[in-house]
C-alpha cells in the first residue's frame, strides 16, 4: 500500500483541527509567570509563560486586553484562561489568551497596587501638594450620585453643624464605565467656574467592584490638579481608594467628610460665649485700673491746689539752686587750692629760686650751660647769670679739680 504524502499545511491544519476537537484545550486555565511580555502598536500582547520546567507561547488580541484591569508585567505570576491551538504558518502551538488574573491575588488588587505605586512616584500623593481646608466654607459642592443614602447623610450633617454654608450638588454616576469620566469632568467643572470653597468626592459603601470608579487614574488626576481643596469620602472606615491617597484630606465615610467639613455650631457658640465673658471680664479689669488710676490723680497736689503746688515746685527749684551754687562753689575751693599747690611746687623748682642763695648760671658765648671746664677754655666770653642780673666775663684760666 503507497503511504500518503501530506504537505506542511496539510499536517498543522491537521494538528490545528485535532486540538480544536478537544475539549480540554478549548477551555484551559493554566498557571506560569509571564516573560518576553511585548504589546504591539496593534494592541496585541504577545507573551510566554513558563514554570520550573517548560514554556508556552500565548497571544492575547486587542479586545481581550482592553478587559484586562491591571498591566501584565514580567516575572508576574498569573493564570491565563483560554484555548490552546496551532498557528499553522508556524506549525506551533500556543495559548489564545481570553482572559487573565493575577495568581494569588485578584486582578483588582493588583490593578490598585499598580497604580498606586505609579501615582506615588509622580508626586501624587505628595503632602506637600496638600491644601489646608477653609475653616468656615461658604460654599461646598458635593460629588457624587443624588439617589444615594451618602447624599442626604451630608446634607443632613452640615444642616446641623453649620446652616450658614451653601451646598451645591454636582451629580455623578458613581460606578459603572462611565462614572471616572463624570467624577473627573465635574471636578474640573467646578475649578473652571469656581463653584465652591471646598469639594467633597465620594460615595456610600460596596464592594472593591462598587468602588473602583474612584481608584481611576483620571479622577486621581483630577483631584491633584483642582485648585478647591478636595475631601475623599468613599465607602466606609476600611476601604481605601487611589482618591484618598491623592485628595487633601480622607474622610473615613461620607457622614465624617461633612464632620471634617465645617465647624460645629455649637462648638462656635460655646467659643464666641466664652470669648464674650473674657472680654467682658477684661473690660471690668481695664474700667477698674482706670478708675483707681483718677482716683490718684483727684487728690493730687496739682489738681487738688494748683497755686501751693506751683508754689511747692518754686520751693524745689530755689533749693536746686543753692545746691547747685553750694557745689559750685566747693569745686571751684578744690581747683584755686590744687592751683595755689601747684604754683608753690613750681616755684620750689624754679632755677630763679637757686640763684637768690648765693648760685649763679654760666653760659658760654652761644648760649650753652656750661657744665664742665671742658666746655670753655682761656679766652673764651662767658655770661654769668645772678639773682639780680647778669656779668660778661672772659676766662683768664681753666683748672681741673684734683679731688
């Protein structure tokens, strides 16, 4: 019997038709880590997933991936589910991926994990970006959906805190595809026209798919940029959001985001109350002190006898005046007696005074003192200087004493 021959297409149509017949591969959940993750232009993701000891060739096409809540990262562990075929321009086999989670945990958790370290490392959370919120709000607006409990909650709360603010609703969807773009838009909206001192976002409880309108990179962005201080209030106590992160302030429920909103009334009266007596009470104090301040001044000399307290002031200054002539007279005793002091010691030490003892002062023809023989010598002019005038004389001999 003559074997048939098949050509290459006919064996990997064959292959293809055969996997395509079995059950099991047409609906397949298979574990591994994700490596070569490459996404085209086209949308297409291409990857391999491997374990210990082989690999797989998988393909997920353009709708597929825009389902996918998180971005598939190499080394992430995942189980893909799909069919398991044969390409048959290459004759191998691959995963025709449908779907994927992120093994261990879900793909929310892994989507909200992602994103938050993203946002993170642009500054997002950055508490240094974080507005302080007015004390007393004129005008809140209030984001979120207008048939929900959260809604009547707030309006409740700030009603009795403080019925001076104006509250002004901007509804949105609060989930569903369309919600992110309705919160986004109406943060914007009330920055563009400035509709409000203060911006509160958020919605009453449910679960990680209920909530994850608000864990949505355009509201995260939203909120970062607004220039009115945001509030995040999502859910309740436990649940936490990319909002809360990025928001001004995280409001552990709706019912708390008003508390933190606005001061209570009854605090305010029971300070302005408090303040009034301290004022009045500083008031009584500052009436008193003046009040015992003109009691002093009534019985004043000054104002109590006019002309004896003029005439108490001449006396003051007369007897200013004696003691300053007194002092002056004193200094001027001190200086006459230093200078009579000084005059007699100068005179003591007058050459003048030698000379009425019997001294005498020789001078030679140029003026000079002579106070050596050695200075002059025979036949040299001298002037001889007494107490009562003066002789010129020539020198007839010069002797040296011998002692």
């Amino acid at each position: 019997m003559q074997q048939q021959v098949l050509s290459i297409t006919q064996i990997n149509e064959y292959i293809r038709s055969r996997m395509d017949e079995d059950r099991l591969l047409n609906q397949v959940a298979v574990r591994g880590e994700i490596s070569n993750y490459k996404m085209y232009p086209s949308g297409h993701h291409y990857f391999t997933l491997k374990d210990e000891n082989a690999a797989l060739k998988c393909v997920m096409f353009k709708t597929s991936a825009a389902r996918l809540r998180f971005r598939p990262e190499n080394g992430m562990k995942v189980i893909a589910m799909g069919r398991i075929t044969v390409y048959p321009r290459d004759g191998a086999f691959q995963l025709y991926c449908s779907s994927m989670t992120v093994d261990g945990v879900g793909d929310l958790y892994a989507a909200f994990e992602q994103l938050k370290a993203k946002l993170a490392a642009q500054g997002l959370f950055d508490p240094a970006h974080k507005k302080p919120l007015p004390p007393f709000p004129g005008t809140i607006g209030i984001i979120t959906s207008s048939a929900g409990a959260a809604i009547h909650d707030m309006l409740r709360i700030l009603n009795k805190r403080y019925p001076l603010t104006q509250v002004r609703l901007l509804p949105v969807r609060v989930q569903g595809v369309e919600a992110p773009g309705e919160i986004a838009a109406a943060i914007r909206y009330a920055n563009y026209y400035r509709l409000a001192d203060l911006l509160i976002v958020g919605r009453g409880g449910g679960s990680i798919e209920d909530l994850w309108a608000f864990n949505d990179e355009r509201v995260a962005y939203a909120i970062y940029e607004s220039q009115i201080p945001i509030i995040s209030a999502v859910g309740h106590e436990p649940d936490v959001t990319i909002s809360d992160y990025v928001a001004d302030l995280r409001a552990a429920t709706p019912s708390n985001a008003a508390e933190l909103a606005v001061p209570d009334q009854a605090s305010l009266l029971q300070s302005m109350d408090s303040a009034a007596s301290s004022m009045a009470g500083a008031l009584s104090r500052q009436l008193k002190g003046a009040r015992q301040r003109l009691n002093v001044l009534s019985h004043a000399p000054a104002l109590s006898s006019p002309t004896g307290y003029l005439e108490q002031l001449q006396k003051n200054l007369e007897h200013l005046k004696t003691r300053m002539i007194a002092a002056q007279t004193q200094q001027v005793q001190r200086k006459k007696q230093r200078f009579i002091s000084c005059t007699a010691k100068l005179d003591a030490m007058s050459p003048l005074k030698v000379l009425t003892r019997g001294y005498s002062i020789v001078n030679s023809d140029d003026g000079t003192i002579l106070r050596s023989i050695k200075q002059t010598a025979p036949g040299r002019e001298v002037r001889v200087t007494l107490s009562d005038g003066s002789i010129t004389a020539v020198v007839s001999d010069v002797k040296e004493d011998t002692i």
